[in-house]
C-alpha cells in the first residue's frame, strides 16, 4: 500500500497521530535542537514525500520533508495504520545538509 501525503495531512489536522517513543526521544536530542510536536505537525503539513516504503511491517511508511513556519527543515518518517486511519511518527530529525541535497535526495 502507497500512503498519499493528503491522508497523512488529513491525520495530523485531526489530531489522529501517535509518536512511538523513539521518535520523542529522537526530538528531545535532536543535535541542532530540539523539536517540539508543533514543529512537526507544521513541517509535514507543509511537506512533500521524498521517500516511500510501501513493504514496511508493520504498516507502510514514508519520508516527509517539510519546514516549519520558522524555515527549520525536518524529516519525518510517517507510517499509517489504515485500520485505525491514524498516522505513526516513526522519528523526526532535522537533516544535515551534508547528507542531503536540497534536503530532498541523499547524497549519493
């Protein structure tokens, strides 16, 4: 299953998200500092996918790269649970711009 960025939208304006623990514990030491849930839900709202994993267990997930309100660019790994339509914050951190071309493409 390929999730589209309009029904990972619709979740985070619905306040249907879940964070699993390693994803607040990512943002609490992000090491350019730390990211609050505001920031997230401006970034992936604002987001395109970069990255799609459609065999990820236990529910397809994908890479989302967004700014915030404030232009701090952040990566979001997504997944969602269809059958509690409810989108999963895997982990958040803000790329390094050495590892990411236009924060859209790994560096190869």
């Amino acid at each position: 299953m390929i999730i589209n960025i309009q029904t990972i939208i619709k979740n985070f304006k619905n306040d249907n998200v879940l964070y699993t623990h390693h994803a607040k514990t990512e943002m609490e030491i992000e090491e350019f500092g730390q990211i609050n849930d505001e920031e997230v839900f401006e970034a992936v709202t604002n987001g395109e996918i970069i990255e799609n994993y459609p065999d990820d267990k236990p529910y397809p997930s994908l890479l989302v790269f967004g700014l915030t309100n404030k232009g701090r660019p952040l990566h979001a790994v997504v997944a969602y649970n269809a059958d509690e339509d409810a989108a999963i914050v895997i982990t958040v951190y803000q790329p390094k711009p050495e590892k990411w071309i236009e924060y859209r493409r790994r560096v190869k």
